[in-house]
C-alpha cells in the first residue's frame, strides 16, 4: 500500500462551519485511525489548513474515501490537495 498526503486548506469564512462539525469530522478520522487507514492527522497552527498522512491502494480510492469527510460534505475546504508520498525513514517506513 502507499501513502498519502491530503492538505486541506482553510478560510477563516469557514471557522463558524468547522466548529460546528469538528466533532463529526474527527470521528470520522479516528474511525479510519482505527481502522489503520489514517496514520496520523493534525491542523496547521496557524489555523491554514490541516495534514492527514493515509495508506491506501491508490490515488482514486483516497479521493473516494475523502468526499466522505464531514467538512468536505459541508463544503468547509477552500482547497484540499491528495499527492503520493514516499517515506524513505522513519516512522512511516514499511
């Protein structure tokens, strides 16, 4: 399986629908943590976005897994950005 980078990027236009949701969302995301999918996630500090690190046969079924995300259903993503990612160290090294 490979591993994944989605980048989310927010606006401060959407923080009143992400605080709503968050709950929902983060659900989801340790539902998929649980389920080994999600390796791990977090938002940037300056409130811009979010990264979650995924394993998955490929780029088509992240991006299906992906329009599942509560905050992607609400349209609370200015952009999102799902690329490939090879680790050569580290924790995320098969």
């Amino acid at each position: 399986m490979a591993v994944f980078a989605v980048h989310y990027v927010y606006s401060e236009a959407t923080v009143p629908g992400r605080d709503i949701h968050r709950p929902d969302h983060r659900a989801w995301l340790n539902s998929l943590v649980d389920a080994g999918t999600v390796l791990t996630s977090g938002p940037y500090p300056d409130g811009s976005g979010a990264l979650i690190l995924v394993r998955a046969d490929d780029l088509e079924a992240v991006t299906t897994l992906f329009e599942n995300d509560p905050f992607n259903r609400e349209g609370l993503l200015t952009d999102k950005r799902i690329v490939e990612w090879q680790p050569t160290m580290g924790a995320f090294v098969s």
